[in-house]
C-alpha cells in the first residue's frame, strides 16, 4: 500500500505537466520506481517536446521525444475566416490541406494547426521556397518566417539581432542608398511565466536591435516590425511580414467552370473567383486553323500560372471553329457575337456537367467594348443552365491590369497570339440585343449537334504548378 501512495503522490506533477498545453506534450523516463506509470496518460509524437516547467517530478527526468527541430517556422494568418463561427472548422480543414498542397514535394516541410493558426515547420534550406509557395495560398493574409530559439531572454535577443540584420540584407531600398529603415518590436507572452512582461520585452529587444544595427524606432509608422511570441515551448522571432492574397480557402465555395481566353481578363477573373473560395477548372474555344497552336499553348501558360496559386485544376481545349463558321454563316451579322458566346455557354454547361462544377465565370467587364452590355449579356446568360459569375464586371482597365500583373499572367496575356474571340467579329455589333432575336436565328441551326460534336471533340489537359 505505501509503495502504491508513493506512486500516486508522483503523477500530480506529471498530469500538471500534461494538462498545462494540450499542444505541447513531454515524454519522461524513468529513473527510479516504475511504480504508478501505468496511471499517465498516452504520449503522443511530436517533434516540439519542452521540459518540465523549472521542475522534474520526483523519480523522473526530462527527455526529448525526438531529435532537434527544423530552424524555421512560417507564422501563417488568417484573414476572414475568423468570422466563419459555424463553418470555422471545416474552413481551416481546407486551409490546412491547401497549404499541404502547396509544399508537395519539399523536403521535411511539416504542417500544424495548434489554436486556431498554421504553423509550417521547415528546414532553413527550404525556407525562402515554403514562404513563396504559401504566400499564394487563398485565405491566408500573411506570414512570417521565424526562428524558434529557447525562451530566455539573451537567445530571443540574438535571434532578433540576426533576423534584423537579414531582413537588411533584403531591404529594397538599401542598394537606392536611401535612409534605413525604422522598426518596432512586438512581443506577445503567451506563456505568462516567463518572467519579462511583454512590454518591457519589447522594450529590451529593441534595445538590443539599436545598438547592434543602429536602425531608429518609430512605434507608429515603422517600416519594418520585428516579433516576438513567448511560448512554454519556446520562442518565435522574426523580422517583417510577407503578405499573402487573402479571401477564402479554396475550395469552400464549391466548384466553377472558368471561360479561359489568352486575353488579360479571364484569367484576372478565375483568380478573383478562387480569391472567393472557388474552386476552378478552365475551358478554352479553340478554331483552327484560324487560330494557331501558339494561341493554345499560350492558354496553357496562363493556365499553369493560375495552378501555382492553387486557383486551376485542368483546362478543356474545345474545337470551335465548325460552330463559329455555322453561326456566322447564319446571318445576323451584328449579333454574331451575341451568337457565338451563347454557343460557348451551351458547351460550358455540358462540360460543367462532368466536372460537377455548379458557376461558370468568365471576364465580362461591363461597358469595355461595345457587346458587354447589360442587354447582351442578359441575352447571352439566357442560353446557360447555370449561374454566370463575372468579377471583373465593375473594374476598369487599369485595375484588371495592375492585378494581372501582380497575379503574374500580365506578360504572357499580350503576346500577340489571338484567340476565337477575335474571329469573325462584325464591324457594328449589337448593343441592345435579345434573347428572342438570337433564338430567331439559331432556330435555323442544328444547335444541340454542334454542342454535341465540340462536347465529343474536346480535350482535357491537367495542369500543374
């Protein structure tokens, strides 16, 4: 009996150990009796053991569950989905997947969602990489990289000291000769037995960051802000923050059908949509041989470059030029555009079938050329089953542009490969068009053969990052 209350009179401090941080587990061996080991809870594997707090239990001592930890951490943050109370969980779910996505293929990039936040643990090689891949990952707001070192003052100082110094190497404004940057330190202790408070931890990081690089503090407008995260697991440190595209994770939204053309706007508008949480797969109208090889290739590209921000999963190439011609051949010539659109969005709708797709998007922007009128496209949504998501409908040229750029796609989207948009376009075409006029004239076409022959002759093509 008393070797058994010995046993008991153990496990307090054990189970305060475990019970402190649901996240943070300790593994113990052994060193005297072996009596009440039966009565810990289950051990799980983690790579981020910590030591007892200041304290080893009587007969017990410390030992790493596994080996040193990479040198670097991605800090991810969310954006919006704070708000998403009933659905938090499943939306951090996709999150958490899409930035595993994301790192396929990198060597000893790990993943985590610790309370409500990401967390990618990586290997300081790999890490310039791991922060481009999910600085493109929807429904992240930013990120940063971190040093984890032990939580004590003099190692959270020198960690901050050296990624100051190479945040500096990285200014864009260095090799201009401008002035140095200003900075301001944020601590956060969340772990409340560390001794410093977090104010005057801020205070006495800066301190140190002053006098190793001479750098000014501006607590108001600094260009560059250093943080700090006090753990009972550690110690988070960094040096600036790289901002990532926001909005949804994808996928949360469901699955759209994307019109993809080699011009500026559709792929601006398939990123907005996924920005949204959605989901895409493209399709791409095709007529040779009045459009080349170069034109689809070109489609391809801006494909591919939607793929690296996890926006596309596959492009449809859907021959079109059988049904262009016999639409034009109709008469009616103003409203061949009206004719042709209307035609891709009864194809859009078949292949949207097999893709389980439930939107199509395209890049309509109301009032650029003189079809994108509120009556044509009233006229041309008429011949779809589905929704039709336009998000660049209000933008302007200059902002369409200025987000290709950004997004990557601007530079291939103007070479001078042209698409079946361009085709047969009528010198006057319609403004004002109806739907009633449009079925007037395709009333003398052989509609659902022609849909039938592009569905059958259609390609599909995975494209990758």
């Amino acid at each position: 009996m008393n070797a058994h209350l010995r046993g008991l009179r153990a496990l307090p401090p054990l189970l305060a150990a475990f019970g402190r941080d649901r996240w943070e587990p300790v593994c113990l061996t052994a060193t005297g009796s072996r009596r009440g080991l039966h009565a810990l809870p289950p051990q799980p594997r983690d790579l981020w053991s910590r030591p007892l707090a200041n304290q080893t239990a009587r007969g017990y001592e410390h030992r790493p569950c596994m080996e040193s930890p990479p040198h670097s951490v991605l800090l991810c943050r969310y954006g919006e989905l704070f708000l998403k109370s009933g659905n938090r969980k499943r939306f951090e779910s996709m999150l958490v997947n899409n930035v595993q996505t994301a790192l396929a293929g990198l060597p000893e990039a790990r993943v985590e969602n610790p309370h409500g936040r990401i967390l990618v643990r990586v290997a300081d090689a790999h890490a310039d990489e791991a922060a481009a891949r999910v600085g493109r990952v929807f429904g992240l707001v930013s990120l940063s990289v971190a040093r984890v070192v032990a939580a004590e003052e003099t190692a959270i100082g020198d960690a901050a000291v050296a990624a100051t110094l190479a945040a500096l190497e990285r200014w864009p404004r260095a090799r201009a000769g401008a002035p140095a940057p200003s900075f301001r330190v944020d601590a956060n202790r969340a772990d409340k037995s560390f001794p410093v408070p977090s104010m005057e931890l801020g205070s006495r990081v800066g301190a140190r960051v002053v006098a190793a690089t001479g750098l000014r503090v501006d607590l108001h407008t600094a260009d560059l802000h250093i943080g700090v995260e006090v753990t009972s697991r550690g110690a988070f440190v960094y040096a600036g923050t790289r901002a990532a595209p926001g909005g949804l994770p994808v996928g949360v939204s469901g699955r759209g059908l994307l019109l993809l053309s080699g011009g500026i706007d559709s792929p601006v508008a398939g990123w907005l949509a996924a920005k949204r949480g959605l989901a895409l797969d493209a399709i791409y109208f095709h007529s040779p041989p009045f459009i080349g090889e170069r034109s689809k290739d070109k489609v391809l590209t801006l494909g591919r470059i939607l793929a690296r921000w996890g926006a596309l999963r596959s492009v449809t190439v859907v021959p079109f030029t059988d049904a262009q011609k016999r639409l034009r051949d109709a008469g009616a010539a103003e409203l061949a555009v009206v004719l042709y659109r209307r035609m891709m969005m009864r194809i859009a709708d078949e292949i949207a079938d097999g893709l389980e797709a439930g939107a199509l998007v395209t890049g309509e922007n109301l009032g650029q050329v003189a079809s994108q009128t509120v009556e044509n496209m009233t006229a041309i949504e008429a011949a779809s089953r589905r929704v039709i998501l336009r998000p660049l409908v209000t933008y302007d040229k200059v902002e369409t542009t200025d987000l290709a750029r950004r997004i990557g796609t601007f530079e291939t989207s103007i070479l001078p490969f042209d698409d079946c948009c361009s085709l047969f376009v009528p010198r006057h075409p319609a403004t004002k068009a109806r739907a009633q006029d449009a079925e007037k004239v395709e009333a003398g076409v052989d509609v659902a053969g022609l849909v039938a022959a592009a569905v059958a002759g259609a390609q599909r093509i995975a494209v990758t990052s």
